[in-house]
C-alpha cells in the first residue's frame, strides 16, 4: 500500500474525516458510490470495515469476493486515507450511541458519515441509517443515506455478484462488480504436467474464505511484473489426473517463461468457457487447450 494509513490499533487521525461505513466485500459499483460520498467531501477520506480474515457475525456470508488485503489495495488506490477495520467481536457489543461516540466521534475523528440504506450497527445490529444521523448531530457528525446504484433495473449487491460467480456468470459478475475478479494467491507446486504438454502451468489453491466460481475453464489474463498475459485457467479438482480435497486453479500462461513458485499472483477470470472434464491422455488435454486459447 502506498499511503492508506490503519488507525484501528493506533493513534486516532489529528484531522477531521469524512466515513464511509460498510463491510464493502467487492467493491462493487455501489460500493464505489458510497466510498465516493467521503472522497468527495472537504475532509480527509477514511472507511470503517471488518478484517474479513477475522472473526466475522454468523449472518456474514464466508464466501469473500475479495480478500482484506486487495480490499485495502484497491481502497489505497481509489485515495483513502484512513482505514479502521477491527475484528467484529471486538465492536458488536457496543450500543448503538457508543458505537458514534467511541468509534466515530473518538476513534476517527469523524465530522462527516455515510453509509447505504442497508448498513446496520451496534448490539445486535439495531442500528439503522436513520439513527445513525440522529446520533451523529449529537457528536457534530453529519450523515448521507446514500442511494442504492442499480444497472439494468437491479440493485448492485454483493449477494448477487456471488450468486453470479457461483453460476460461471462471470462477464456478468464483472459488469457489477465494475472490474474482473481477481484471485491474488500464492502459487504452489503442482504435478508439473504442464510442463510435459509444453503448456506451463502455475497452480494456486483458493482459500475456504473465498468465493468458489463455478468449476470449468475460464479465459484469464494473468498479471505478472507490470504485464498481463493471456491465460487458461481451470478451477476444480483436476478431473485428468485425480481429484483434489481444495478448489484450486491452474492456469496456462501463454507466452511466459519463468519460475513463479512462492509468489503471489493475480489472475482475472475474464470469460466462463466450458465445463472442466477428463481426457483420454495427455495429447487430447493439449489439444483442447490449444483450442481455447484461440477463443
């Protein structure tokens, strides 16, 4: 990260800040437009979230779209300066007006809040948007309700990009989503049977606290020192030569050359492209992949 700065642990920011509150899994369009509520205000920039990789309320789904740390990159890049993101336990007891007093008003320094319609606080989540502005005006923090964004008549929500992603609906799901999901994973050792099919692979295992995206064969781009490269990517449990107790992704990088293992990288799932299936050897695998390649 460049220069967001976490203030969850430490001192509190001596200028005042503009909030924007919500647990933001994606960084959809709506999301976006909630973030930029605080952007666009006179006061520095800062986002109240959850560390997804902690313990998160039993109504959360696990499934993350994407993981805390791209979260944070992408909130770095879109100009936030501030990020407070304790874990759930650590704040769900807190009264809805001592979740403004100590976090908002003490914590972040707050003079400005917004939030979307669904965003819930305090114990037992009895927190609406609407009292959230009633008790700010006490704290001398003005709150925006902001609207919900719809595309094509729909309300953009992370529970349907998920939906979407679970269906192999991924050019969909990249439209709401506003760019295409990325998995940024360490890569681990496979079988290397790339190799011996002159299609090197890199194998990344997906964690159980991501979304899973419909077994099969994507068209992807993989992002390697400043430069993408088009690749294959199969997420299953590698129907040619056995099956696997994780999902994990394989994928052909075409037109690479290198030793990838123990870094992490980033692969966009770009085009859902057929269902994953075993083959009759090794000659017949090379020949499919050649021909999604060419899609």
């Amino acid at each position: 990260m460049k220069s967001l700065i976490d203030v969850t642990y430490g001192s509190p920011p001596s200028e005042k800040t503009a909030v924007a509150l919500g647990y933001f899994d994606g960084l959809h369009a709506g999301h976006v437009f909630v973030i930029g509520c605080a952007l666009n205000e006179k006061f520095a920039p800062a986002v109240f979230t959850f560390n997804c990789d902690t313990t998160l309320p039993k109504f959360q789904s696990p499934e993350d779209i994407i993981s805390f740390e791209n979260k944070c990159e992408m909130l770095d890049k879109m100009g936030v300066k501030y990020l407070y993101a304790p874990d759930f336990a650590e704040v769900c007891g807190l009264s809805d007006e001592d979740f403004v007093k100590e976090i908002l008003a003490k914590r972040l320094n707050a003079a400005f809040a917004c939030c979307g319609r669904n965003f819930r606080f305090g114990k037992n989540a009895c927190g609406t948007p609407e009292r959230l502005a009633e008790i700010g005006a006490r704290y001398g923090i003005r709150v925006k309700i902001a609207e919900d964004v719809c595309l094509d008549g729909k309300i953009i929500s992370s529970t349907h990009i998920r939906e979407l992603i679970r269906n192999g609906e991924i050019e969909a799901a990249n439209r709401l989503l506003g760019y295409e999901l990325t998995f940024s994973l360490p890569v681990v050792h496979g079988n290397e049977l790339g190799r011996t099919i002159s299609f090197p692979t890199i194998n990344q295992v997906i964690p159980e606290t991501n979304i899973i995206p419909r077994f099969g064969v994507y068209k992807s781009y993989v992002h390697i020192d400043g430069k993408n490269y088009r690749g294959i990517t199969n997420i299953g449990v590698r129907p040619t030569v056995g099956d696997l107790e994780k999902a994990i992704m394989e994928t052909n990088i075409l037109g690479f050359e290198g030793n990838l293992y123990g870094r992490k990288i980033a692969v966009s799932l770009v085009k859902f492209l057929r269902e994953e299936r075993k083959f009759a050897d090794l000659n017949e695998l090379k020949k499919q992949i050649s021909e999604d390649l060419k899609k």
